[in-house]
C-alpha cells in the first residue's frame, strides 16, 4: 500500500486483515461516503421491514428499537433511534442487561415489550 498508511504498520496491517489491499480501498475506508455504501434492499426481507414500520408510524403504533448491549449493537440502536425520532415520537429502545439476560432477543423481553403495547 504505497500512501500515507504504508507508514504506520499497525494500521496497515489492520487494513490488510479487513480485506483492504490498495489505496483506493483504504481511503473509502477512512472516508466513507453515501455513494459507496450498499444497497440496504439487498438485505433479505427489508422491504418487507421497511414496510411494517411505515405502518406502524401511519397507525401510531409504539415503536421498540431493540438491541446487543455490544458496541455495534448500542451504535445501531443510537443511530436509529435518533433517525425515527425526527419523524415519530412514540418510540422507545431497549438494550438487555449483559449479565441477567445475555445476549440476543428473549422471549421475556418479547413479552415485556408486548405488554407495554409494542406489537
């Protein structure tokens, strides 16, 4: 990698280890861009997502935005929550406590959720 990070080994070789192997890859990595990103609709089912939620705003449902208590979960659920609230206000999030209710959705915070009118 012939740039200003073939200079510092360490990001180098952090680089290398994320598949990133020439410059162009490395300065897209450090300065992302709306034109690079993937096509959300490639993910299975978003537009099926997408259109729960639409209604779900349209029918003033309560909206739970639910996550991992790990640093990409708690990112996700910050970074959506905070988009929504721009256009809807009955809206809460939920991030489970590592240790009393490990890791992923339970069914008791399905329940939980469901009995505080989330559907």
């Amino acid at each position: 990698m012939a740039s200003r990070y073939a200079n510092c080994p360490p990001i180098s070789e952090l680089l290398v280890q994320r598949g990133i192997s020439s410059v162009e890859e490395a300065e897209r990595f450090f300065h992302p861009s709306l034109k690079n990103m993937h096509d959300p609709f490639l993910m299975p089912d978003m537009d099926k997502a997408v259109n729960r939620l639409n209604r779900a705003m349209g029918s003033k449902e309560k909206i739970l935005v639910f996550g991992d208590y790990d640093v990409d979960g708690t990112t996700s659920v910050a970074l959506v929550y905070k988009y929504l609230q721009n256009f809807y206000s009955n809206i809460e999030y939920y991030i489970p406590t590592r240790y009393d209710e490990g890791y992923g959705i339970s069914i008791r915070t399905i329940d939980e959720a469901a009995a505080s009118g989330v559907k």
